[in-house]
C-alpha cells in the first residue's frame, strides 16, 4: 500500500466526537481510493478515539495516540509517518467534497505543482440542523487563479496569500527538502501560521483552482479563533517563524523582507481583532511589548525596511515602536466610531419581532448567515425584486414578492442590494413602511467574517 499512495491525509483531533465521524466520513469516500488517512489523536475523552476506531477495517485508516497535546506536534508526526507523494491536513470539525484529492492530485501530477490550493466554504449550522455555506473563491481574496506562481510573485504583489493550510496539497518532497514543519507549541491555536508563511518563501510551482472543494466550520465554538490568547499565540508564532527563516535565509534579503512583512501584518491584524472583539486580556500590553522587541531585531538586522511598508502600516509601527500605551489609545480611537455604528445598527435590528432581509443575492446570504450565526433573530424572511427569484429556497425559507412581506406590520427591513438600496428604500417608503422600520446594510460580506461573532461583519468599515 505505501508503495502506491498518491495522497496522506493527515487528521489531528482532540476532541472532536460532535465532528470527527462527519470529517472521516468525507475522507474515506473521496474517489481518489490510492490514499492514507493518518489521525493523530491527542488522546481525547469525548469518544472521538472510538469514532476512529470504528473506521479501522479500512486498511487505509491508521489511528495514532499523542500524549503531547500540540497541533503542530500532531501535524508534524503525521508528516513523519506520511509515505503518499502529496500530503493533506484536514481539520477534524470540517470536511471536504467527495471528488476534491482527485482533482487537485490530477492538477499536481499535471503541472509538476509544490502546492495546489482551492477555494471554500465557510459554513454553519442553521437552528433546524441544516448548514449554511457561503463559497469563498480564491479570485474573490485577490489570488489569481492558475499558474505556476513562485515565492517570487508574492514578494512583488503579483500573487496573494491564502491564508490556510487545509485547502490544499503539498508535495511531501518539497517539505521534506525545505524542512518546512509547523511550531509544535501548546495547544492548538494558529500554528499553521509559520507554516503557511515558510511555504510561501520556499515554493517554485504554485497552483490556485478557483474552484471550493473544502468546507470550513465557523461555529465550533472551542476554534482556536475564539480563544482570549491568540495575540499570545500569534506572537509565539511570529517569534518561530522569525527564527527559523534567518537560520534558512542565509544572506537571502528578498525572503527575509517577506518574512519581516509578513511579521508585521500579522500583529497588527491579531492585535485589532482582539481590540474588535472586546477581548481585554491582562497579556495584551505584555505580548505587545515582546512584539516591538522583535520589529527592534528585525531592523537592527536590516530583514525589515520600514519604507517598504505601506505608509499607514509605517504610521503604527512607528507609533507602537515609540510607546505601546499610544498605539492602543491610536487603535481603540480608529475604532470608535465604528463601534457606535455597529451598536447602533444592531440595537435597531435587535428589537424587532421579525426580519425582512431584502436581496436575495450574495450580500443577502451573507446578512441572513450572520443574522443566524448569532441569534439575533428567529423570525427571518427573504424578498427580492426579481419575480424568477420567488418561491426559490434560500438556505431554509423561500424568496418571496415584496408585496407578500410588507403585510407584516413591526418586522424591520434589512436592505441588502448594494447599489440598489436606494430605490427599495424609496419603494419600501411609497409603499407605507415607515423610515424607522428600514435599516440599509452597508458592512462586510465575507464569507468568514458573516459566520464570525458579533463584531467580525463589521471589521471592514
């Protein structure tokens, strides 16, 4: 069998009974039959080893107890035990499209590819048990679809970064022959974000399939990207990340700028995401401190060039170098007014004994997700302009005529057409619904921030 494998599949879990049927389920019906599936388990307590265990009559299926419970060490134990030509990790509260290892594996073989990356859905589940999935195409992050792409192309903007490690197959040789591996640090929060980062600076042949084969749970609430700490973490990763490219960089400036880059952009995102979602943990002025250390280190060492940076992410890290209270006052006041926006709109929608979600297209689906994700409302209807759209499922209800909805006398209008909310809120006003029951949505649509928590929707304002 080893002899023959086109794929491993590697599956770390801790407990993750509620999921991990569903995720092995996907795995060992993939059409791509030439696989291994390696499950790491930290030795959990909530049945999940005796889900596994059920699926060991596939001579495929191998289960494997690690007392050390660490993503990355599990991860990295897999890799070692991995004999398939190209290497997956699966996260074990997702699960992935019967056909997906068959068509990226054929793409790889094809084009000789490092990696091969696809799109996804994120997704969650609705109050009756059923999913809502909103696809995530890489076109739609900025990354071009096709290629061979290098490290090259990500140095010089040419290319985006995805920023996961699942939707994806790597060539085992490549990570055996760069000595790419993930931190093997406590727990299981954001270690694949050294890896991801270490194979961007190393990869030749890049393919992106603009086309979503894994499904990304975003309602798990244990994710690592809940956890209070993940400033914590993702210094810890950082700091890693940082040592590990200087020992491989070798007088290499162009890889080590991308890392440095790279260093940067992921402190402040983590640090604001904390600061977004109300997260006040007693570590944040502590980690923010060891991370101007290390944006001290990289300029000393010349791997990071504060004119390279763009100029308002020059502006904080200047700001944070001179005085970590001053940054924080600098991003609590950035993000102030967008506070009271949020509060505002969600006080208003809040209220309501119902909700009318008007748009029944893509920023429509993303609206009724987050609506959904965070219980703000039971009592949800969709309508749309477009007579082919009604009597159309969307997710769990129908689209229906504007006419059918307005009847409802207290429920609040959530406008959800772009460019067209102005003339429906004319068309809502003529028709007798008063200002005070229309609300126009004007935040994000991304797929993970309308299945992230209460705040997320409205990051990008």
């Amino acid at each position: 069998m080893s002899e023959n494998v086109k794929v491993s599949v590697i599956l770390p879990s801790y407990n993750v009974g509620q999921y991990i049927d569903e995720c092995l389920q996907s795995v060992v019906n993939q059409t791509l039959l030439d696989i291994e599936i390696i499950c790491v388990d930290a030795d959990s307590v909530d049945g999940t080893k005796e889900i596994i265990g059920s699926h060991l009559s596939d001579s495929r299926v191998k289960l494997v107890t690690s007392q050390k419970k660490s993503y990355g060490y599990q991860v990295n134990l897999g890799m070692s035990l991995a004999h398939g030509e190209y290497v997956s990790v699966v996260e074990t509260d997702d699960f992935i499209a019967a056909d997906m290892l068959e068509k990226l594996y054929s793409i790889a073989k094809k084009e000789d590819a490092d990696i091969v990356k696809c799109g996804y859905y994120a997704f969650i589940t609705g109050l009756d048990g059923k999913y809502l999935t909103n696809e995530v195409s890489l076109d739609r992050e900025g990354i071009k679809s096709g290629g061979p792409f290098s490290f090259i192309d990500y140095c010089n903007k040419s290319q985006g970064t995805d920023p996961f490690i699942w939707n994806a197959l790597y060539k085992r040789s490549f990570l055996l022959d760069n000595a790419i591996f993930l931190n093997e640090s406590p727990g299981a929060a954001f270690q694949d974000c050294g890896f991801r980062y270490q194979v961007y600076a190393c990869v030749d042949r890049a393919i992106y399939v603009d086309k979503a084969y894994y499904y990304y749970r975003r309602d798990n609430a244990s994710s690592s990207m809940f956890n209070p700490k993940g400033l914590v973490f993702n210094y810890n990763e950082c700091s890693f990340l940082a040592d590990k490219m200087q020992l491989a960089i070798n007088g290499d400036n162009l890889k080590a700028h991308f890392i440095a880059e790279t260093i940067i952009a992921t402190m402040l995102t983590s640090y604001r995401f904390c600061l977004l979602n109300h997260i006040k943990d007693e570590m944040l002025a502590e980690t923010m401190n060891k991370f101007r250390g290390l944006i001290k280190q990289m300029l000393d060492s010349k791997a990071l060039i504060l004119d390279d940076l763009s100029e308002n992410m020059k502006n904080e890290v200047l700001l944070l170098l001179d005085s970590y209270e001053k940054y924080a006052s600098f991003v609590e006041d950035k993000f102030s007014n967008l506070d009271k926006n949020a509060t505002d709109f969600i006080a208003t929608i809040k209220k309501a004994n119902g909700i009318v979600v008007f748009g029944a297209g893509k920023i429509g689906k993303s609206v009724y997700t987050w609506l959904v994700k965070n219980k703000i409302c039971s009592d949800l209807s969709v309508c749309d302009n477009s007579p082919e759209l009604w009597g159309n499922e969307f997710f769990y209800t129908i689209v229906r005529s504007p006419e059918e909805v307005m009847v409802c006398d207290s429920k609040v209008f959530v406008l959800a057409a772009g460019k067209h909310n102005c003339e429906i809120k004319k068309q809502l006003v003529d028709s007798g619904i008063g200002e005070d029951r229309i609300v126009e949505y004007l935040y994000a649509t991304h797929p993970l921030l309308c299945t992230g928590t209460m705040m997320d929707i409205f990051y990008s304002c």
